[in-house]
C-alpha cells in the first residue's frame, strides 16, 4: 500500500497520488541512488528543454500542444528561469559605469521643476531606478497575456485555444530574455564591436525566432508565417513602451 494515501500499489509509483514506492528505512546505497536520480533527472529535463527551447524555435511548444510534457520543465519554470537571469544580469553592471547625480537639488531647481514633478514622492533618481527595477518585471509578466491574445488573433483556424497560445507566449518571452541577458554580457565586456554584433545577431535572431517559431507551432504557409509577426510585433511594441511609461510614473508617483 501507498505510505502517503494507503491505496493498492500496482507498481513502483500509487496511480491515485503518484508518490513513489521506496522503502521507509532507505539504506545509505538507496538514498544515494534516489538523491543522483533526481538530481540528474531534473537537471536533464531543464538542459533539455532550453536547449530545443533556443535551438528549435516553436517544437517545445508543439510538444506540449501534443501531449509530450513529461521530458520537459514547464513554461511557466521556463519563463521564470530566463527572466531571472535576465534582470539580475541587467542589476548587476560595473559601478565605474554609474554616474549618478544624488545631491540634494538647489531651491531655483525645484522651483523650475514642473508642479507634478516637485510633489513627487520619489523623486530622486537612485530611488526612481530602483523603484523601476522592482516593478518592470511585473508589467512584463502582465503583457505575456497580451502577446498570447495577439498570437489567437493572427492564428485563427489553426485549431489552438487561448491556454495554448500562453504557452506559447510563455516559450516566446523565454526565449527572448535569454537574447537580452547575452545583449546585457555583451554590454557589460566594454567591448563596443562585441557589443555591435550581439545587438546585430540578437535583431536577426529575434526575428527569425517568431516567424519559425509560429511556423512550427501553429502551421501555415511560410507566406502566412510571415505575415504574422508583421501583425504581432508593432502592436506587441506600443504595448510595452506604454508598459514601460506606466512602470517609470508609477515608480515616480506611487
């Protein structure tokens, strides 16, 4: 019987809670076993999954619209691991590089300051920065359901519903925050040719990667699979610059 819920065990996990069959007194030899299985099985699963996420663009996606999850991590883990290297490589810069004004402004600076601007709660820059930094993650986790709505608007027919279309969206923005976490190294080497030609290959890639990506996700002609991104990216943009003008306010007057 199951430890955990005491149904019948028909093998070595309980088909009603999936909990695995091990012994409740493990020698040292199973423990050692359990513990290197685990960790090679998840670490596995994650290489797996950025790997066909970045090299195959859309054909993680298309596993998951079929059904084939269990050899992969999921979006959403996906989605978290990329954006969490991405905006710790963009907090994390060489102090020499800052240069940042923090004295306290004159009283003919803050009379020439708009009224707004002078009854702002924050208003220093160094806060403002910080202030921004904590909430452009936010705003960029609340237009992931944006782009999937855009991505239902331009695949109609292709027999996919809105949840699919977040994972998409998800797989999309995973991808994306990798480009931008390797533009950010790049920026961070003081090497302006490097620099150059990250941003160069990254706008290529960016864009290769959307029209493949729906290509091989949803079908279609590669005339259609142009014509998408087309629609998809200026929309996608004023979104975000709009997103990141409220992030700025609200760091600002919040």
């Amino acid at each position: 019987h199951c430890a955990n819920c005491g149904r019948p065990l028909e093998g070595r996990y309980c088909a009603n809670c999936g909990q695995k069959a091990t012994s409740l007194n493990p020698t040292l030899h199973e423990f050692l076993h359990d513990f290197t299985h685990e960790l090679l099985h998840v670490d596995g699963k994650i290489f797996r999954s950025v790997q066909l996420l970045l090299t195959r663009p859309g054909l993680l996606t298309r596993e998951y619209f079929e059904g084939r999850r269990a050899r992969y991590i999921s979006p959403i883990r996906l989605y978290l691991i990329f954006s969490v290297v991405f905006f710790a490589v963009s907090a994390t810069g060489p102090s020499e590089n800052l240069n940042i004004d923090i004295t306290a402004p004159d009283r003919a600076e803050i009379a020439e300051a708009p009224v707004a601007l002078q009854r702002a709660p924050h208003a220093d820059p160094r806060e403002v920065a910080a202030r921004v930094g904590q909430w452009f993650p936010r705003a960029m986790f609340a237009l992931v359901p944006l782009f999937a709505l855009l991505v239902s608007a331009v695949t109609r027919g292709a027999g996919r519903n809105y949840p699919q279309d977040l994972y998409f969206a998800l797989h999309v923005h995973a991808a994306m925050f990798g480009l931008l976490a390797l533009d950010g190294l790049a920026g961070r080497s003081g090497n302006e040719a490097l620099e150059t030609a990250v941003v160069l290959v990254g706008i290529v890639y960016a864009a290769w990667y959307l029209i493949v990506a729906l290509r091989t996700a949803y079908g279609g002609s590669w005339r259609r699979a142009l014509g998408r991104p087309a629609v998809i990216g200026p929309l996608y943009a004023i979104a975000i610059v709009a997103a990141i003008a409220a992030v700025v306010l609200i760091a600002i007057f919040v």
